[in-house]
C-alpha cells in the first residue's frame, strides 16, 4: 500500500508568516491529492482537492501544489484563525490514506 | 443543505457489536459513494470503508477488514457500518463522509459519533 508521510509533524510560526507543510507518497499518485483543515474540537474541512484546486470558500492564502509524490499546502500569511492541524490524503485508488497531520501553531 | 448525521454509537465491550447510522440529506443520495474515517483520542483521521453509490464497489481498511461491514439503503438516504469484534483500538469518533463529486475525497462530513470500547 501507498504511504502518505507529512512533514513536519508540527511548526510555529508568526500571524503573517509563509508557511509550508510537504505531503510525499511512497508511489507516484498523479494529483490525486486532497488537503483537509481540523480546528480543534471541530470536523475537518476540505481545502484543496487534485493537489491544487482551492475548494469554494477557502481563503486564496491557501495554495497547494505537486503531482506523482510530491505535494505541498502552503499558507501565504498565516492568521490566528489558521491554527489548526491539516492533513493530506491520497483518493486515486482505495487505501484512502491520510497523512500523520501537521499541526499548526502561532509563536 | 448537504447534511449528514451519524448515530448509534457508544461504550461497548472488547468483542461486542455496534451498528452506526448516518442519515443524509440535502443531496440524491443515490448518485455518489460515500465513507466511514475515524479518530482515535488525540490522533489523527484513519479511513475505514468506502462504498460506491450502488454498493457494487465495497473497500476496506485492512485495520478492519473481515470485522466491520459497510452498507447503504438509498431509499432510505442512510449509509451503515456493522462492527463486530470490537477492540480497544477500535475506539474513536466515527465520521460520515461523502464525496459529491464523483471522486474519493471528503467535501463533506457529519459530526461523528463516539464509539468506546472498555471492559
């Protein structure tokens, strides 16, 4: 099966920083690649589907990008409102693994 | 509004059963597949089972396979997990979730159900 490896598995950062998390897939996925947001305490939430399209609603300082094992979420300016853990997933065929999860805090 | 609401969970035993539920609205149910992902205490979304909208397709986790069973009734608009020979490490929030378009990512989710396995 296809493992999905997160890193780093946590960061701090400053409101306004650029922060970037990576995904890797130990076999090539195509873009076959969705981002979820969990606050804590809450659902998750999709942000980004086929490692790049912005799923509607989502704040455009989300971007993803990446194709075949290599993928990355970035956030443009990091908000308070930001913290959260944030997760990929690989969909192209089933196991429908999850990464470990990058959990996201303000210095 | 896309809604989807799980029940049916709880404290069971080590070896017990338990039924969860989601019902949905809001959206033909009977066009898309829809999933089981869980969450242990304090860690991270584990997917369970998937099910194509017809219930030809059926995937599992191997965590799970050949003790939980995943079905679905749209004339009813509900999707079911059957879980039987529960483990401690089977505790965790149990999350409906569909994918409205076709593909195998989450874009929307229920609240989850809690279900706790303890002697």
């Amino acid at each position: 099966d296809i493992q999905m490896t997160q890193s780093p598995s946590s960061l701090s950062a400053s409101v306004g920083d650029r922060v970037t998390i990576t995904c890797r897939a130990s076999q090539g996925i195509s873009n076959y690649l969705a981002w979820y947001q969990q606050k804590p305490g809450k659902v998750p939430k999709l942000l980004i589907y086929a490692a790049s399209t912005l799923q509607s609603g989502v704040p455009s300082r989300f971007s993803g990008s990446g194709s075949g094992t290599d993928f990355t979420l970035t956030i443009s300016s990091l908000q308070p409102e930001d913290v959260a853990t944030y997760y990929c997933q690989k969909y192209n065929s089933a196991p429908l693994t999850f990464g470990q999860g990058t959990k996201v805090e303000i210095k | 509004e896309v809604q989807l609401v799980e029940s049916g969970g709880g404290l069971v035993k080590p070896g017990g059963s338990l039924r969860l539920s989601c019902a949905a609205s809001g959206f033909t149910f009977s066009s898309y597949s829809m999933n089981w992902v869980r969450q242990a205490p304090g860690k991270g979304l584990e997917w369970v089972s998937s099910i194509s909208s017809s219930s030809s397709y059926i995937y599992y986790a191997d965590s799970v396979k050949g003790r939980f069973t995943i079905s679905r009734d749209n004339a009813k608009n509900s999707l079911y997990l059957q879980m039987n020979s529960l483990r401690a490490e089977d505790t965790a929030v149990y999350y409906c979730a569909g994918g409205l378009t076709g593909e195998f990512y989450f874009d929307y989710w229920g609240q989850g159900t809690l279900v706790t396995v303890s002697s």
